[in-house]
C-alpha cells in the first residue's frame, strides 16, 4: 500500500511558515525587505499587541499589477532571481520567493498594492491561504500588507509566543536593524495607536544612529578606519569600553543584509580584547561589502545567516578593522591634552604639581561634611620642567587614595590608578614579548616542581612560549620540570604556585588562539597583582609619569580587563549639572 502522498498547498506552505515566521517579529522583517526590495523610500509599519492582532506595513515602492498580486502568493513565486547563476549574484533581500504565502497561510491577509502609472489598484483578501476576494483598489502607489490574526489557525504555535512586551521588543530591534541598514529610507513605527519612532530619511548613518538611538551613544562611537583587501569594513563602533550584556546592540551587515554571524562575533571579541569586560558584548554598527559570490545567503531559512568562502579572511579583515579603529581613538583622545591650554584653570602653565608636605600628592576635596576643607585659596602650586611628551594636564589630587583627579583643556579628568597602571604594564610587557621576549632574571634556587601527567604534558608542548615570556623552565625528568629563571616582574611570585597557575590560566585560554595570545591572556591576569593598588600612595613625580605612560599607551581608556582607565567629564557636562546652561 502506497503511503506517501503530496501535501496540499497550503499545509505546505503552513509547513514552510514554520521555518520562515517564527513569531510576529518575522513577519516585520520579511514585509519591511520587501518593501526595501520594492525601492520604497518611507515604509510605515503598524502593529497591535505584539503583533499577534496587527501587523501592517505600508510603502510608496514600485507597487504590482493584478497579476504579479495574485502570484506572489504563490510558493516559489519571486522577482528577484530567475536561475541559479542568480543565486550567487543575489543583490536584493529576498529571493527565496516563500515569505508571502507563508505568511498567508497562517494569518487573515490583506494585500493591496497599486503601480505608480497605473489607473487603479488590487486588493487581495486572503484567510488561512486561501484567496477569498480579489478587487480593485489600493489608493496611493505602493502597497500595504495587513497580517491580522497571526496563526490563528496553528493554535500550537501561537502558545509559543511570548508576552506581548517580548514580541513588541522583537518587532523593535527588527526594525532598528533594518533602519540601521538602510539609512536613505524613512521609517516609522506605530505600537497600540501610539508612535514609538518616526525616522526621515537621511544622508548618512551616523544621522541614523543619532536618531535612532540617541546623541549619547553616538559620541562614545568611533567610525570604523577603512582597512585594504577583499572585504571592506566600514560603520561605527564602540569606543574600548563601551559594551553591552548581550548582542542587542551589535548590528552586523554583509552586503546590506542584517545577519548573526559567529564567524564575525567571534572576530569582534577578538578585536576588542583587552578592551572589554568578560562577558559583555561590543556595541557595532558594522558593515562588510565583499563580492557576492564569496558570500552564501541561503543557508538560512529566515535568511539571518550567512556562510562565507573564506571565512578565516572575514575575520582578519573585521579583527584589523577594529584594531585600527580602537588604537586610532587614541590620537584623537591625545588631542584633547594637547588642546592649547585656554581653558585651564590659572595658573595656566601646562603642568604643574601641587606642592604638598613630603612630596605626597593628597586630595584637596572635602573628605566629608563635617570636615569641609575648602579654603578658599588654591593650593600653591609650582612649576616644574616642561616635559618631554606634549601632554598638557594638570593634575589637582588623588581622591580616596585611588582616583587621580586632573584637568584638561576639555575638563575634569578621573584616573583610576590602579587600572591605568595595570594597562602600562600589559602594553609593556606585550611590546617586550613579541619584540624579544621577556627577559628573565636567574633565580638563586631553582626550584623543581613535578606535575601531573596531563599538566607535564601540556607543558612540554608550550615550553617554547613560556621561555619567550620570560619563564626559564626546562625538563627535569619524568613529569618533572625545573625553573630556573623569571621575569623581573614576577620576582617576588613562589615559582611553583606561579607554573601551576600559568598553567591554569593559559589551559583554559582559548583553543584557536596564537602561543603570543597566550602569552597575552597571562600577562592581563598577572599585571593585576603588580600593579599599584589602591591606597598605594603615589608620589607626585609618579602620579606625573603614569599618567603620560598611559597617554602614550594603544588603548589608554580600559585596564587588559576592559574596565575603563579613566573618565572625563567635559566643562559642558558639568555646565549642564549647574545649571548654567539647559
Ligand atoms: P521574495 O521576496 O523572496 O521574492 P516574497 O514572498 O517575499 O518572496 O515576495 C514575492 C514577490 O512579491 C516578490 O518577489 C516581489 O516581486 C513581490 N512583492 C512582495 N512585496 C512587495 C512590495 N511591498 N512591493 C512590491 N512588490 C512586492
Ligand atoms: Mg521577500
């Protein structure tokens, strides 16, 4: 007895909707890159509780006739590729042909569109996937879709959609995405009656950004420094720092399509190391051209996905990219204490050091209420040497024994000192390493450790890195090593506590990375136990020099462990918390 049989249309298409419209937020998508496909300069989209009663999305595209209006609700009807050869060319962001008669089949839909020439348009009602009135209208040129009712009849798929709060984010960051993508095209968003964004279109996405998220985050924004080859990166990202706890805000296009790409993600957190915090996230608006036959869009039903050729390239190209992006915030930060010293306050000689007893630099802040130690005079100040790198800063007192007060041409700069010290040291110590390796300081004793089998074994692989970081260690026998020498700054470490904890540290390094890039991961870890500490008390000339090593630092503004380095709070910012200025 035969079994197998052909599934009606519209369980097949209800099939294929299972793949392509996940919860109301898919259907956002597919609409709006129709749109976006169909050349629309303003794409309005309407939706009601989450989605799940109203979705509407209105363009002034190209429109279609009767005809196309009836076809697109066909499976495997589409505009946009012919053959095969197109696949590999495809330069628009549909091409599967499945979006609208999925979306049909599990919804009540209403298509009307209309032609720019054309004397009237079509309206096409639709319910479950079956066409149920076909007629003339459609007002304006374009075309709006209204998906009511989302899965209606698939009552099993409906329960697994979320709260209504959930869904409305969903449809929201969808949205941003596509408006990030294409900055030349209008959007507006309208939730239960009440507008949540109305985007103009604008020349240029930085004027996106600004408008879709705001002047804030914009100034903490680098744009991305073009870099040569195959793939060009371009796009702004997070200044070293700037982070988030998830993905939300790490917007990636390849070719204008908005994708999550492990490939890229793995290759941003490799950018960014150093210069983030574990477990956070960059915060990117990144874009990569590369020729579309290097790129795969169809390994993803919902198209979210995308496989390159040359995926080890993708990464070198978005790794540099960042890099370059990161240490060229620098010079522009340098500025800011190379800046005439209009604004200092007088004296206003570049540098100069308070003069307090024993040399020490002492916060001149009130240390509480009681205690109000404002005098009315400031310190007495002296001058000393101009010094050899242009920085111009002056340095006011450490408050808490930890926090380097100072000032700049642009205001008030905060310096954790303990952090900053902690960078110099890392850069320092990375320079040395790859240069020549570290050089190490012959121990009075060796000391033989013996090990387990599998850390012995461990060992023996990496020995050749661990001597390039300064660590004299070789074979003693059967599972047993012997150290002989260490790098200075590690003198003071117990040598068999320092290889069992290299060893944990650098196992539990990632797999894929370099033997420097272990080497670096260690040096991040160890530098935090050498670095000045808090209520470690500095003296002047020392605060002086930390603060000019790390201005000359790669990434200046965060400690190995992405923590920030220092603060500035602009004359501006403060004007506007005195009320000086709205
Ligand atoms: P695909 O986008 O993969 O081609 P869809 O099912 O999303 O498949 O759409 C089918 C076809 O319907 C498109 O190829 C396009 O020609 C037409 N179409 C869909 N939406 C619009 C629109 N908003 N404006 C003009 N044409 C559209
Ligand atoms: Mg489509």
């Amino acid at each position: 007895m035969s079994r197998v049989r052909l599934l009606p249309d519209t369980l097949a298409s209800q099939v294929a909707a299972g793949e392509v419209i996940e919860r109301p937020a898919s259907v956002v998508k597919e609409l709006v890159e129709n749109s976006i496909d169909a050349a629309a300069h303003s794409i309005e989209v309407m939706i009601r509780r989450g989605g799940t009663s109203l979705i509407c999305v209105t363009d002034d595209g190209i429109g279609m006739d009767r005809d196309d209006a009836l076809l697109c609700l066909e499976r495997h009807a589409t505009s946009k590729i012919r053959t095969a050869a197109d696949l590999t060319t495809v330069g628009t962001l549909g091409f599967r042909g499945e979006a609208l008669p999925s979306i049909a089949s599990v919804s009540r839909f209403r298509l009307t569109t209309r032609e720019k020439d054309a004397m009237a348009g079509t309206e096409v009602l639709v319910s479950g996937g079956k066409v149920e009135t076909v007629r003339d209208g459609g007002e304006a040129p374009g075309t709006q879709i209204e998906v009511r009712s989302l899965f209606y009849n698939l009552p099993a798929r409906r329960k697994f959609l979320r709260s209504e709060n959930t869904e409305t984010r969903q449809i929201e960051h969808q949205l941003s995405l596509q408006a990030i993508g294409h900055p030349g095209i209008a959007f507006s968003l309208v939730r239960d009656g009440r507008l949540v964004f109305q985007l103009p279109a604008s020349r240029a996405l930085r004027d996106r950004i600004r408008d879709l998220m705001g002047n804030d985050l914009l100034a903490r924004l680098l744009e991305v420094k073009p870099v040569q080859g195959k793939v060009q990166v371009s796009g702004f990202i997070g200044q070293a720092g700037v982070s988030r706890a998830s993905r939300a805000q790490q917007f990636v296009f390849v070719n204008g399509r908005a994708v999550e790409s492990p490939v890229i993600g793995s290759a941003l957190h490799e950018g960014y190391r150093t210069a983030l915090m574990k477990g956070q996230f960059p915060v990117t608006f990144l874009f990569l051209a590369l020729d579309p036959a290097e790129v795969d869009v169809n390994v993803h039903p919902a198209k979210r996905e995308v496989r390159f050729r040359d995926p080890a390239g993708v990464r070198e190209a978005v790794i540099a990219a960042v890099r370059q992006t990161l240490e060229s915030d620098r010079d522009s930060w340098q500025e800011q204490f190379r800046a005439p010293a209009v604004n200092l306050s007088s004296p206003v000689e570049p540098v100069t050091r308070s003069l307090v007893p024993n040399d020490e630099i002492q916060a001149h802040l009130p240390v509480d209420a009681s205690t109000p130690a404002v005098t009315g005079r400031p310190p007495e100040v002296e001058k000393i040497d101009p010094p050899e790198t242009p920085h111009r800063f002056r340095i006011l007192g450490i408050l808490n024994k930890l926090y380097v007060l100072m000032e700049n041409a642009d205001g008030l700069v905060l310096v954790d000192q303990h952090a900053a010290h902690e960078r110099i040291l890392f850069e320092e110590l990375q320079r040395r390493m790859e240069e020549k390796g570290v050089p190490s300081q012959r121990l009075l004793l060796p000391q033989v450790v013996e090990l387990a089998p599998r850390d012995a074994e461990w060992m023996e692989r990496n020995l050749g890195t661990l001597q390039k970081m300064g660590l004299g260690v070789e074979e003693f026998g059967r599972y047993t090593f012997k150290l002989e020498s260490l790098p200075p700054f590690l003198s003071g470490a117990d040598p068999s506590r320092l290889l069992y904890d290299v060893i944990d540290n650098l196992k539990s390094a990632s797999q894929s990375a370099s033997p420097m890039r272990l080497g670096e991961e260690m040096i991040a870890k160890t530098v935090c136990r050498h670095a000045v500490k808090a209520n470690d008390q500095l003296r002047a000339p020392e605060v002086e020099k930390l603060i000019r090593d790390l201005l000359e630092c790669e990434l200046p503004y965060c400690c190995p462990h992405g923590r920030p380095t220092m603060i500035q709070i602009s004359l501006g910012e403060l004007e506007k918390k005195f009320g000086r200025k709205v």
